[in-house]
C-alpha cells in the first residue's frame, strides 16, 4: 500500500531542497549519495544532502502531512528540477516500495527511488566544545577563504585555521602570497581545539548565515566543525595535519605608514584591473608621492595594449618614499573583505610585505607579499 504524503508549500520546499543540494555528490561511486534523504514524521519533514565530506540537514515543521513515518532517498538533480518547475502550492506524493509519484495541478511525474536505510548514516550529535557567535562575525572569519591556497600541493593552505586564545577566536588564511586574518571577541575564554576548515565548506557556510541577524552554533571536535543555524545544520569534516606557523612573518616594525578611503581604492583598483589583469602576473605598481597633499600612485601596463595611471590622497603619512608592485587581485580581494570607511597601509620597505589594516575596530589585516621584478 502506498503512503501519501502532502507538501503544503512547493516554495519552501524549493528552498530546503536548494540548500541541501549545494553538498550532494555529483561524482562518486556512492549512487546513493546522488540524493536526498527524505523523512516524514507527521507534519515534519527532515532532507539530508551529503558527499561524506560534507552534510547538510535541513527539519522544516509545518510544512508536510504524511499518513504513517517513513523516509525515502530520491535522485536529487532531477527531485529538485520537478519541484522547482511544479506550480506554486500543495504537492501531493505517493511512495510505493521502490518509487514515488509527484502531483500538483495537472502536473503528475513518477521517480525511481532508492532504499532509506541503505543510506550511510551520519551523526550530527552535541559532542564537542559548543560555542554561539554573531552570525555576522562567523561570515566575517568564513570569508577568508579568498586566500586559501587553490594548490593540492599543500593540503592544510586548502582552509581557514581557526583556534582560541584567550576570549577571542582568530580566523588564519594564506596561500603563501598572502595572508589574512581575523578575530572575533567572545564574552569568555573558550578552548576550542586547532581546525583547519575547507574552503570549500567556508564558502557554502557563509551563504547559510550571510543575511543572519542572530547568533549561530558551532560544535568543534578534531575532526569535524558543525553550524547550526535555526533549523539546518551543516558538518563538514577537517583537513588533517598541521597548520604552518604564521605569526613569525607578520613585520611588527614599519617604515612606512598611511591612510586611505577604502571604496575610493576598491573603485580605483577595479579600473586598474581592467589592463592588468590582461598579464600572466596581474600586477600593478604603487608609488608613494609625498607633497602637501600626500598621494598613492597606482599603474598598470601591458606591452601591446596599454597603459592606465591612477592617484589616490593619502592621509596620515610617515616614514620612507616606497614603491612596489602588487598583485591586484590580492588587493582587491583583501579590500574588499574588509568593511571600513579608510584602512592603513603598512609597509617594512623593498621587497617586504606590505599589511592592510581597517582603521577604527574591525579586528582583522591582510598582509601581501609585493612581486619582486626579474
């Protein structure tokens, strides 16, 4: 006998099943790991996406009336493509042994579908240190993964280092060429073991809390870091292995110091790009030009196209005359991260890294090392 099953609202559904998606293998030889896992419990519905790797499960109430429990795994490219194109309201679903049937309006589809209990379990238990932050400043330090390395070469500059010091928790990312950083204050000491956290998984988290208000949960274990926000909780297992030592190449002494409008340089880096980023390096020039009114002179060639030349005032200027090339991708990128009216530039001299730090509370730096000229 057939159990039927009634989704009250298609475009909630949409969005439960989007979500989940985002990690449901899309190559393996795991067939079932090509779906969602359904489950049906009155009037809740629970859908769990998974590449082993990484898990989301999402328990939306209110939405379904089923006859009986019961759960189901079904093809989750194609299960999402129906849903999305049925017409706005109630969806009526039937599950027999090895398939499931869809109707909404004059709309009718039948599914093959795979056994429920022959999908892998996963435990999404309470185990670990727990810990709520602002949704806001867990996106801040989750975004870090634009300076992940892309390189398989170096397993552990694949994520974002996170560790607690104290009352706070720092956020580390580098590829090597660059480095950025960022520390999230809490209310008290917490000791959360060393994660190093795919980029991968950063990237989708962000997308789960960005336009979050509230608090969000995190549970860290050695081998897994786990987000619950409100009804989906997403766990995505770790890089194994050993962070490098970072702080000793942060420069603690400057030559030179200065101040800029941090949207005046995003605007201006992004015309700068247009012609550098035609080059194999994508590297520009900054050039400190001291008057009465300080300004950073950024350039940009290419032989056999052109040229483009651009001036930023400056405030706040002490120290040596420098000029150094950049690559402007990492600028943009480290400017863009960061949400403050003006950020210092902080440099150590030639062929030194230079540090971009926002000015005022914003707890965080990006530290780029110049290009150095053949």
């Amino acid at each position: 006998m057939k159990k039927s099953i009634v989704i009250k609202d298609s475009e909630r559904l949409v969005a439960d099943l989007s979500k989940a998606y985002r990690v449901v293998a899309k190559h393996t030889t795991i067939p079932i790991l090509t779906g969602f896992h359904l489950q049906f419990t009155g009037e809740s519905l629970t859908i769990t996406g998974s590449d082993t790797d990484n898990t989301i499960r999402i328990t939306e109430e209110d939405n379904c009336s089923s006859s009986q429990p019961c759960a189901v795994v079904v093809p989750a490219r194609i299960f999402l493509g129906i849903v999305r194109k049925l017409p706005a309201g109630e969806i009526q679903l039937k599950m027999g042994e090895n398939e499931i049937s869809l109707a909404a309006g004059k709309s009718t589809f039948e599914l093959k579908t795979m056994k429920a209990d022959e999908y892998p379990s996963f435990s999404l238990d309470d185990t670990g240190v727990c810990v709520e932050l602002q949704a806001a400043d867990l996106a801040n330090g989750l975004r870090l993964e634009y300076a992940c390395s892309v390189l398989s070469m170096r397993p552990t500059l694949q994520g974002i280092h996170i560790f607690s010091k104290e009352k706070a928790v720092t956020f580390v990312a580098t590829d090597s060429h660059r480095l950025s950083s960022w520390t999230v204050q809490l209310d008290q000491e917490l000791n959360l073991p060393k994660m190093i956290l795919p980029a991968t998984a950063a990237e989708e988290m962000v997308k789960l809390i960005e336009d979050k208000t509230d608090k969000v949960t995190i549970h860290c274990t050695e081998n897994s870091l786990r987000l619950t926000c409100k009804n989906v909780t997403y766990a995505s297992r770790l890089i194994s292995g050993t962070y490098p030592e970072t702080s000793r190449v942060i420069p603690t002494i400057f030559s030179t110091t200065f101040v800029a409008n941090r949207d005046e340089l995003v605007k201006v880096m992004e015309r700068v790009s247009i012609v550098s980023k035609e080059g194999k390096a994508n590297m520009c020039r900054l050039q400190v030009i001291p008057s009465v009114m300080p300004s950073l002179l950024i350039s940009a060639s290419q032989e056999g196209m052109g040229k483009v030349q651009e001036e930023v005032f400056i405030s706040d200027l002490e120290g040596d005359i420098f000029e150094m090339k950049f690559s402007t991708k990492y600028l943009l990128e480290a400017l863009r991260h960061m949400k403050a009216k003006e950020v210092m530039f902080q440099a150590s001299g030639a062929n030194a890294p230079i540090i971009i730090r926002p000015t005022g509370d914003e707890p965080g730096f990006a530290l780029i090392l110049p290009v150095r000229s053949a």
